[in-house]
C-alpha cells in the first residue's frame, strides 16, 4: 500500500483515485470544487482543504488538470514543488504541452525531486473501468519502475517513452492519428450511405477487410450502430470535441517547434476548429461525422 496525494478530480481524476483507492492505498485528495472531495471521501479518501494538505506525507503526488497553466500554476506558481515531500514522486497525468513538461521536470531535479509525465489515453470509461495506458516521460528509469505499480492500479497499459516530455509527445502523436482516423472513417461511412448503402452492412464489410480500424471496432460514429457509442446517445461525451481541438493544437505545437510535415494532422485541426466553433465543443469528437454529413462541394 502506497500513500498517494491526488489532485485534480474532474471527470477523469475522480475514477482514478477511485481505483487508487479501491487498490487498497491511502489516498488523500483536493479539489477546488468541494463536491468532488466529497464524493471521493465516501469511497474511503481523506479530503484535505489545500494542494500542501494533500501531499502531507505523501509517497506519490499525482495530478489530473485541464491544461499546461494548471499545472504549471499547481507546482510552480502556488509552491507545491516546494512543499510537497522530497521524497514523493511526483507524477502528472494531464495532458500538457511537453515543453511545460520538461520544464517541470527539471525544476523539480533543481529541487532534488523525482517527476514524471504521464498523460493517459482512454477516455473516462477507461478511467472508470480502470483500463487506461499510461504514455510517460522519466528522467530515470528507476524512478518509473517505483511508479509504475501505482500506474497499472489505474490502468492496464504503462509505456515509458523516453525522457521528460516524452509522454506527452506520445499522447499527442496518439490522438492526431486517433483524429484522423475518426474523420476518415466518418468520411467512408458517408460516402457510403451517400451511395446506397446500409451504413452497418459497410461498417461489417470495412472490419472485415482493409480498412478496419479502432474507430469501427469500438466507437462507430454513424447513430444507431453500437448501443454504447456516444454516437447512440446523442453524442454524449466520451471524449469532448474540445478537448480533441486542445490535444491537436498540441500536436501541431510540436510539429512546429521540430518541423514535422503532419498534413492530415493539420487538416484534422481546421475541421474540429470549425467543429467546436460551430458549437459542438461539448459533444464527442465523434460527432464530427455529423460535420462530415454536413459539408457541401465547393462550387
């Protein structure tokens, strides 16, 4: 049993401490919405009323945020790279930009502390259901390997990528392929019904043959065809446009910063960009078939 500060319990983090707890650990959790403490603390969690209350005699810091100035503002900004134990391991599990990634990494060794990052994939059913990969970025192998018992209480997938930034980096390259591949296979179906056919019959011929993708497997984007896609529930999240529009954006960050020629990449970004501007930011991004449906031929 580790002891475990968990910070940040939106709709991913409070599965994950969840499971933490549920692994039989001594979890202590904040939260800047008291609620969300409190839902955590009938599970078995000790609420605490700060950041530094929650780390108190922590062996691992972990942190679930929004974006790169949460986290950034979390450890830097409000202290906790000073007033968390030395000894904790500190682990990030947001998805930020990795630039932000190192450099918090290395203020943390400037501090004589160990952290990594270590974005996720999987969405809060892979959150809830406790079947997340983990993507990490470690300075030191060693310092993984201690974390990594904690990791798989939260999931069934723990990768190290490299060094720090490396975990965000793959979660990027992830999510544009898993953007792309979610219009492309929104663009078939489309094109498909658009031509007289029954959109299951293709969906079955297409995870047959060829073109057989995550997507047609697990999260059909065409209503009606899986009971327990978003696409059947009225595009309820799942996995938010927005949020797909925020990891692209990140994703097309690190194909600027090293040149990488991500064409479809950039493609993928201007159709969720238009997607979310159109309203939709708060549905799956699998309601982009919706968007596909939608376009007209240029005249």
């Amino acid at each position: 049993m580790a002891t475990v500060a968990f910070i940040g319990l939106g709709n991913m983090g409070a599965p994950m401490a969840a499971n933490l707890i549920r692994g039989g650990h001594d979890v202590s959790v904040f939260d800047l919405v008291p609620e969300a403490v409190s839902s955590l603390a009938t599970l078995g969690a000790r609420a605490a009323a700060s950041a530094e209350q929650a780390c108190s005699g922590a062996g691992f810091v972990i942190s679930m945020l929004p974006a790169s100035k949460h986290v950034e503002s979390l450890y830097l900004d409000q202290g906790l790279l000073d007033s968390a134990p030395t000894s904790a391991i500190l682990v990030d599990t947001s998805t930020i930009d990795a630039d932000t990634a190192r450099k918090l990494s290395a203020a943390a060794a400037g501090r004589g502390r160990s952290m990594i990052d270590a974005p996720v994939s999987g969405g809060v059913a892979g959150a809830t259901e406790g079947t997340l990969s983990f993507m990490c970025g470690a300075a030191d192998p060693e310092v993984f390997e201690k974390v990594k018992p904690i990791l798989l209480d939260m999931g069934k997938n723990v990768f190290l990528a490299g060094g720090p930034g490396a975990g965000q980096v793959a979660k990027a390259c992830n999510n544009m392929l898993l953007s792309i591949s979610m219009i492309g296979t929104s663009e078939a179906l489309n094109l498909g019904t658009k031509n007289g056919l029954d959109p299951e019959v293709l969906s079955n011929i297409m995870l047959a043959s060829s073109g057989k993708n995550w997507v047609l497997e697990v999260y059909n984007p065409c209503p009606g065809l899986m009971e327990n896609a978003p696409a059947s529930r009225n595009y309820e999240p799942g996995f938010m446009s927005e949020l797909m529009l925020k990891d692209l954006g990140l994703a097309m960050a690190a194909a600027t910063s090293s040149e990488a020629m991500t064409p479809l990449g950039g493609l993928a970004y201007e159709l969720y960009n238009r997607h979310v501007s159109e309203g939709m930011g708060k549905k799956d991004f699998s309601s982009i078939f919706r968007a596909i449906e939608s376009l007209q031929p240029e005249s």
